[in-house]
C-alpha cells in the first residue's frame, strides 16, 4: 500500500501541500481531483522525489520512499508519467521503450506485453516520438512507465488535449492494470473522465486535503464536485 502521512512541501519558500493524507491499495484507481494550482502535481512530484518533502512520510509498504533519492524511487515500485508526457522527442518509439526497459526488468518479455497493451506503437517502433499524434505520445510515456514494472502507476493528466477515442482506449489499459493488481494514482480536472474508471477520487485544494469519497457516491451526488472544482 502507498500511504501518504501529514505530507507538507513546497518549492523554495513557499509551500504548497498542508499537511496532505492519502493511502492507495493494490487493484485500486484513485482519482485526485481539484482546479489548477490545488498542488495535485506537486504532490505526484513529492511523492517522486522530485520536490523536497518538509515533513510527513511517503511510504510504500511500509518502506520510507522519502529517504530515497530521486533517481531510486521507481526502482522501489513507482512508475511516473508527468504532465505533458517529458519523452525523448528525438528519439524513436523504439528507443524511448529500450530506455525505459533499462531501468527496469523484463526485457525483450516485457516489451512484448507492452506492445500488445499498445498495438498502435508496434507499428510505429523506428518513428520519431515528436511525429505521434497527441494520443500516440500518451501511449508512449504510459508504456515506458510500465516498462519498470511498477506496483504503483503515478499519471497526471493523462487524457488532457486528446480525442475520445484515445482517451477510451489509454482509460482501458489503465482499467486493465488495476484489474491485474496494480494501484493507480490519478490526478484529472474533469470528472467525465474519472468516473468511468475510479474506485474513489479525493479533492485537493489550496494544498488541503478535501472529502475522499467512492466513486458510487460521485456519480449519486455531485454537489462534491461542483464545490472543488467549480469556478
């Protein structure tokens, strides 16, 4: 289990997360919703390591992730695929995946089971990463993450900018990762999106935690929602 406890950080001086409490099972989606600038990124880039925790602790079960350095972390069971993708633009599909594979296990095996989860990219193996299409980078970044073979799937804004059909078909492969054991931490704006596949969703705001509430409960009440992310 991932457990955030009392997380507080920030960037330089000024501090985004108050105090932010979340555990995340095995098999399980939860969503982390709030409006721009709640510290929803910011709390995937602690929990990386990648901004410097002040307090609280990061566990996965029950080994401090904190204490690691950055580079380690997905070596302990996380697997991150950031806002806006960060793949290697120049680089083939080909190229991004055996970069990925590098810091991982598996192998040829893996990449094999990968491209099955990603039919599209097979076909695409020797072009440039910055020629996909929007949806085909998205395919691309959430593959190489899984390349770790991680326990724990970080995704920020996964569907942002995409076509519905894109959005469907990277919503089913993470569906079939929660289904084969995996937790995913989601974080989206859009409710639309979330629903579909969300065990539970969490709101964020001003970097407090907000309600954390089944997604039944969501989709029979939505006045939640409107109070987090309402303009």
């Amino acid at each position: 289990m991932l457990r955030l406890d009392e997380i507080v950080a920030g960037h330089g001086r000024a501090q985004v997360l108050h105090g932010v409490s979340l555990s995340l099972a095995p098999g399980e989606i939860l969503c982390l919703m709030g409006r721009n600038g709640a510290g929803k990124t910011t709390l995937l880039r602690t929990i990386m390591g990648l901004v410097p925790l002040w307090s609280g602790a990061v566990t996965l079960d029950g080994a401090r992730l904190d204490r690691l350095p950055a580079h380690r972390v997905p070596r302990a069971g996380l697997g991150y695929v950031p806002q806006g993708r960060r793949l290697f633009a120049g680089l083939s599909v080909a190229e991004n995946l055996t970069i990925g594979l590098m810091a991982g296990e598996g192998g040829a095996a893996r990449r094999a089971e990968l491209l099955d989860l990603f039919p599209r990219l097979a076909g695409r193996l020797d072009q440039r990463a910055e020629t996909l299409s929007g949806g085909e980078q998205q395919m691309l970044a959430l593959a190489r993450a899984l390349c770790l073979g991680p326990r724990v799937l970080l995704l920020d804004e996964p569907t942002e900018g995409l076509q519905p059909s894109m959005i469907a078909a990277i919503r089913d492969v993470v569906a079939a990762r929660r289904d084969a054991g995996m937790a995913v931490l989601l974080v989206e704006q859009r409710l639309d999106a979330v629903l579909p596949v969300a065990d539970r969703v969490a709101f964020l705001e001003n970097g407090h935690m907000g309600p954390v509430m089944t997604a039944d409960d969501l989709r029979a009440d939505r006045a939640v929602a409107d109070r987090y992310l309402g303009v």
